[in-house]
C-alpha cells in the first residue's frame, strides 16, 4: 500500500511541469486573441456592438478573459511552476480567491443568460425593439450576471468572520471559511454553479430542437435568415460545450463528495485533474468568440494570404 501511495504521489508531482507549460502556451495565445477581439470591437463597436445585441456578450466574455488572464491565471501558473503559491499572506489569500471565484461565475451567468436570450433573438426579435423590454431582457440580466457574484463572494470570503492560521509552512493559500459551512458550500455550488451549467444544457438542447423543427417550415426566401440563425446556434452551442467539458466532471465529482462519497478524492486523487479542466474555460472562451464575429474572421483570413503570398514571393 505505501508503494502505491508513493507511486500517485509522485505522479501527481510530475505532473506539475507539464500543467505549468499547458497553461502557460494556453494563456499566452488567449492573450492576443483577445486583445484581438477586443481592439476589433472598439474599432467596429457602432456596428458591431450597439446594433448587435450578441455581441455584448461577446464584448463581455473576452473582457472578463482578459481580466482573468492578467491578474488571477498567472498566480495559478506560478503554484504549478513552484509547486507552492509564493505570495501567501492572508490579505492577498482573499483577494486571490474573490477574484477567481468571482471571474469564474460570472463567465458562467453570462453564458447562461446568452443562451436564454439566443431563442429571444432568434424566434422573437421584435421584443427587443420595444426598449422597456431590452432593458428588462437584456440589459438587466447582463447587470445582475456582473454585480451579484461579485457582492456575493465579497461577503462570503472578504466579510465571513473566521481566523486565518499564519502557519508558514503551508505551501498553499487557506481555502475561504465559508466552504467549511455546509449551507454556504451547498448554496454555491448549486446556485453559483450547478443551476447555471443545468441552464446552459436546456437551454441549448432545446434550442437546437427548435431551429431544426423551424428549418422545415421556413420557405426559400427565408433560407439566408435561417442560414444566419443557424450558423449563430452553433457558434453558442459550441462556447456551451465548452462549459459542459470544463465543468460538469468537477461538479459531478463535488456532488458525489458532499453526498454520497466523502472521501472519493482521497480514495481517488487522480480525480483532481478534472478540477483542473475548469483553469482552461475562460482562457479558451475568446478563440470561440472569433467565430461569433464573421467580419473578423475575413479580416484574419486576408491578412493570413498577404503572410502565405510573401513567404512565396520573397524566395522567388
């Protein structure tokens, strides 16, 4: 038994390199993506953002990416670089944890209210021209997705009355208090992650049951518009799957653990890695935006054979 216990130490440990490199490569290339999108956008944002109702999500996603990928991902890569987090005073522990909870979940809220609205744009547009209406559909939803796991976790990590050990040989940041609470723990994870993931499934399956019903009925000259709503399901469907790959392993593997099989990832450590699937969501969410932005792609595509005509050229 030490043995084996040994042998899955020790892979646990390789494994640090190489998750350092991954997400170092990941984090590097999502970082000019979106710079891409992002200076594309404010460039465009008359046509492309104002008119487009879509594309505030988009805008918003790629935001909260960047934000992600300069202040919370590279301490994250630093603790697999080290192999212990380098900075672990309690204030900057707090912070750390705020900022990637928070990131995290409102990455999720707005993919889950863009896929609710993506049927409102696509079977019923006009609802959105009535401006009482966009306010209470759309600009609404987009508020509460920002402010509410911000305030939320404000409250739960910054303000949960609890005393911190100074214990300096922890080689980690202590997890926030309230997860040992088990009506706050469940809350979270059910309201702030669960709900919200159960929502962008439903919300897709049915999304595509009712594009795939309605392209039987349309008629020819309709077939350009349904053409234009299909390409934008896909685009959704695929930022969703993204979502679904990323986090329903660990979420499965945390219901598990809090109601049937408390010592499952003791029992089974190399279950950890699924929790390391959720590190790529955000990082990988501008490449999928790309696609939700055609005028963009033309762009990248004319700008990539000018590179392929001059690299023919030049020899010549």
């Amino acid at each position: 038994m030490e043995d084996d216990n040994s042998t899955i130490t020790e892979d646990i440990v390789y494994g640090e390199p190489i998750k350092f490199i991954i997400l170092l490569i990941i984090e590097i290339l999502s970082l000019i993506c979106s710079l891409c999108i992002l200076i594309f956008l404010c460039r465009n944002r008359l046509a492309l953002v104002k008119k487009n109702l879509h594309n505030h999500f988009v805008l918003l996603l790629v935001s909260v990416t960047l934000i992600n990928l300069t202040v919370d991902l590279p301490f994250t890569i630093a603790h697999y670089r080290l192999g212990y987090d380098e900075y672990r005073k309690i204030s900057f522990c707090l912070w750390w944890y705020w900022i990637d909870y928070t990131l995290l979940v409102i990455s999720i809220f707005l993919t889950a209210a863009a896929s609710i609205q993506r049927h409102i744009l696509i079977f019923n547009a006009h609802w959105f021209h009535i401006r009482r209406r966009r306010w209470l559909l759309h600009f609404l939803p987009i508020i509460i997705c920002l402010f509410y796991p911000a305030l939320f976790y404000l409250v739960v990590i910054i303000f949960y009355p609890c005393d911190y050990s100074n214990d300096e040989d922890d080689q980690s940041c202590n997890v926030p208090c309230y997860s040992d609470d088990n009506i706050l723990f469940n809350y979270d994870w059910i309201i702030n992650t669960a709900f919200p993931l159960t929502t962008i499934i439903f919300a897709n399956i049915t999304l595509v049951i009712r594009v795939i019903r309605s392209m039987r009925k349309i008629r020819q000259r309709q077939i350009l518009t349904w053409k234009r709503q299909r390409k934008l399901t896909l685009q959704l469907f695929i930022l969703s799957l993204l979502y679904v790959i990323g986090w329903v392993p660990s979420t499965v593997i945390s219901i598990l653990q809090s109601f049937l099989l408390p010592n499952l990832l003791d029992d089974i450590p190399q279950l950890d890695y699924f929790n390391y699937l959720t590190y790529f969501v955000c990082p990988l969410q501008p490449f999928i935006c790309v696609f939700s932005l055609p005028e963009l792609i033309k762009i990248l595509k004319a700008y990539w054979k000018k590179i392929v005509h001059r690299a023919i050229v030049l020899p010549v």
